[in-house]
C-alpha cells in the first residue's frame, strides 16, 4: 500500500530515538523503579480488583513517557 505524505521530513514529535549504553542503563533504572513502586503499592493495596489495574496500567503509561522522555535526551541517543 503506497502512502502519500505531505513532506518527506519527519516531525520531532514521531522520530525514533536509538539509545546508547547510558540511554539503555537510565530505561533499565526507570523499570525498575517503576517495578519497586508497584510492588510496594501492591503490598499495601492488593494485588487484584478494578482499582490495582488501573494503578498498573497507570504506572504503565507513566513508564513508558518517562522513558520516552528520557530517550528524548541527546546525551541518552547513539550519536547524540
């Protein structure tokens, strides 16, 4: 399937970040921070029910923007 664009240049908001060795260490550290947290709040609320998925999906979305908002960093990508 051929698509058309408007422009040939990607916008900054959608360009992929390819992380060097510091960039891959800092979203291993986010992980397992975000791990730690979970587990902690689960050991206070439960593990199970309607509220525990929401904080879990949550804590997934907040991981995944810290993560990109670390990669966005040029100290963090391959050649950056």
């Amino acid at each position: 399937m051929a698509m058309e664009s408007a422009s040939n240049t990607i916008r900054s908001e959608f360009t992929v970040h390819m992380l060097n060795e510091q960039g891959k260490s800092k979203a291993s550290y986010l992980a397992e921070t975000f791990t730690r947290c979970l587990n902690d709040l689960e050991s206070v609320c439960g593990a199970t029910g309607r509220e525990m998925s929401i904080v879990r999906t949550k804590l997934e979305e907040a991981c995944f923007f810290a993560k990109r908002a670390m990669a966005s960093q040029p100290e963090n990508q391959q050649g950056g």
